[in-house]
C-alpha cells in the first residue's frame, strides 16, 4: 500500500535531536509491514517558505494537494500536522479517488487545546486514533471510529538495554522539557527529601542548559535505572512519548496508578505508584542489594516490544482502514469505541 504520511517532521526545528519522534516510529512500523511511505511535514514545508508562517502555511497546504495527485496514495495519516485545512483534505480526495483518511493526535486530548486540534483533523478524516483513550476519547466519538494507540517502542531506535549494562551514572531520571512552574518539579522535590542523600538523581528539562536530546539523551538513558514517567494528568492510558523512551531503551519505568497501564502490565513489570511517599518507598525496595528493578526492567521492556511495538502500532492502524477485525494480540481492544452509541466497541479478535 502507498501511504502518504504527513507530520510536524522535525528536520527544520530539531534536525537530528528529536530523531526518536512518533512520526518515525510510525513509519518504521509501516514499512516494516511491507508498505510504501512518503513521509510530509507541513512544519518543515512552512518554514522553508523564507520563514514566514502565514505564507509558508498555504505551500504546504498547496504542495500536499500536488503530491497527493502525483502519488495516489491509499491511505493518507494526518499526524498532528495542524497546518493542513480540511479543505485541503478534502482537495485530495477528489484528485485520488478511493483515499482513506487517517487522523491521528498524540497529545493529551482531555485539554481544550488538542482536543480542538484533533477535531481539526477528523473533519474530513475516516477515523481517528489518540494516545489517550478511556472515556476522553469515548466522549469524542462522533460520526466515525476512534481508538486508542500506545506510544510505540521501536528497537532500532531505542538500542540501549539498561537493565543489562553493569555501571550506571543515575539511579533515576527525569528528563523532559517543562517550564520552571510545573507541579511536576515539586513531585520531584518532595521525592528527592524523602529518598537516601547518596541516591543519584538525573533532573534534565527544568532550565534550558539543563535540557537532553539526541543521542546525548538516548545515552543517558542507557546508564540509568529506574525512569520517571510523570504526566500533567495521569489516566485514559494517556503517556507522552517519553514512556515508550524509557521502557523501550531497558528502564524500569515508574509511573502513577492512576494511569490504567495496570491492565497491561504486572506489578513485576513496572513500579506503579499512588503518591509520593509510595513511590520512595518502592524505590528504596527495587534498589536494594538484590538488584530486583534489573529483572522488572527487564520484564517490562519484554511486555512493551510485544505489545506496543511500531509494527504492531501500525498493523492495528491499517486494520481500522481496511475493516479488518481486531489482531488477537492488541491488547487495548477495550479503547476502540462504537461511533453510533459511544460505547466500547471491542471487534472480535481474528
């Protein structure tokens, strides 16, 4: 299958800091599947236009219609590229007959902000896929099918196997790129009071000089035990890209209850939490002389590559596009939701 894939891209901002981006790891997944992509980025095609937004907006509205018309696709995925315009969408349907639409979102959609941009997108879209699911996304279901996907862990890209290394530089991480003023740095405060003065504590993201990305920021990973997964809001199964990062490159992922992954991993799997004083606690314990956070690390990297990997991410992706029934082995079955009654709608597995 052809299929057109446009993006943010992150050539024009980022270059090679961001290379581990959802956008790759989606099209890995594709064309791994045996598939054809062209990848777009309405971002980078803006930019290019002497950087002037406003003008470089409709270039790369303009030029989609052009390389749509010239490749025919059979699928178009609209990721979170909020320069495109439905008209333009819907442009490119009438010069390829036959296009599916896919839009997809990987922000938190319980926000007025993202939730505008991913109705954005589904205007003129087929159906529509989110990181978050639960009932933020049941409460969005309209006119077409929509359904959870789970940031997808790629091999290629995440090549560090931390729980088998033998000298770490951190015991913990957090690494993101938050404002000063976020509750999340407090969280963090409260915790490093609590747990032993010796422990080794990698804070990146809070100052601009403090940031990590690239392969600088893969290679801390790699040296580091235990990541912190924490969220402006925990539930739906909602998680920005930076949990595929951490369990994906061998961390033992920490992360709030409250998030739902406790109905796709164990407790062996994944050090779940309900506070703060909690998650010290289970810190201190998994850290201890017996190495356990090494055989968790390991148990939940081994989860995550069978059932939250790019191919398997983007084989479901296809199968809502062409009406297949639900793979046995997609696990989030009960986040795809009916778009007559809002319900759960679970396809029977194949």
């Amino acid at each position: 299958m052809r299929i057109l894939l446009v993006s943010p891209g992150n050539n024009q901002k980022y270059g090679g800091g961001f290379y581990y981006s959802f956008h790759r790891r989606l099209m890995n997944g594709f064309i791994r599947n045996g598939h054809f992509v062209y990848p777009f980025s309405d971002r980078d095609t803006a930019d290019y236009a002497l950087g002037v937004r406003r003008f470089g907006k409709w270039m790369a509205n303009k030029r989609l219609v052009e390389i749509a018309s010239e490749l025919q696709p059979r699928l178009l995925v609209l990721l979170q590229c909020h320069l495109i315009e439905p008209e333009t969408v819907q442009q490119v349907r009438e010069n390829v007959p036959g296009v599916k639409v896919a839009a997809i979102s990987i922000d938190d959609i319980s926000h007025p902000t993202p939730a505008g941009q991913f109705r954005h997108l589904l205007q003129n879209a087929d159906f529509g896929f989110a990181t978050t699911g639960g009932e933020t996304l049941r409460a969005m279901a309209g006119d077409k099918p929509l359904a959870f996907i789970p940031n997808p862990v790629d091999l290629s890209i995440d090549t560090e196997r931390t729980f088998e290394a033998v000298e770490h530089e951190f015991d913990m991480i957090f690494a993101g790129h938050q404002p000063m003023v976020d509750v999340r740095w407090g969280l963090i405060e409260e915790l490093r009071r609590r747990l032993p003065d010796d422990m080794r504590i990698g804070l990146f993201g809070k100052r601009q000089e403090r940031q990590l990305s690239g392969a600088r920021y893969v290679t801390a990973l790699g040296r580091t035990k235990i990541g912190l997964n924490l969220n402006r809001r925990d539930g739906d199964l909602y998680a920005s890209d930076r949990m595929a990062q951490l369990i994906g490159n061998g961390l033992l992922l920490a992360t709030h209850r409250a998030s739902g992954y406790g109905e796709i991993f164990g407790e062996d799997e994944m050090l779940f939490f309900d506070g703060v004083e909690d998650l010290a606690e289970s810190i201190k314990q998994v850290l201890g002389g017996d190495d356990a956070w090494r055989e968790m690390a390991e148990k939940g990297w081994e989860r995550a590559k069978v059932t939250m990997n790019e191919r398997l991410v983007a084989k479901f992706i296809l199968g809502i596009a062409n009406g297949d029934s639900l793979p046995a082995d997609w696990v989030f079955g009960d986040h795809v939701f009916n778009s007559s009654d809002k319900g759960y709608a679970r396809v029977p597995a194949a």
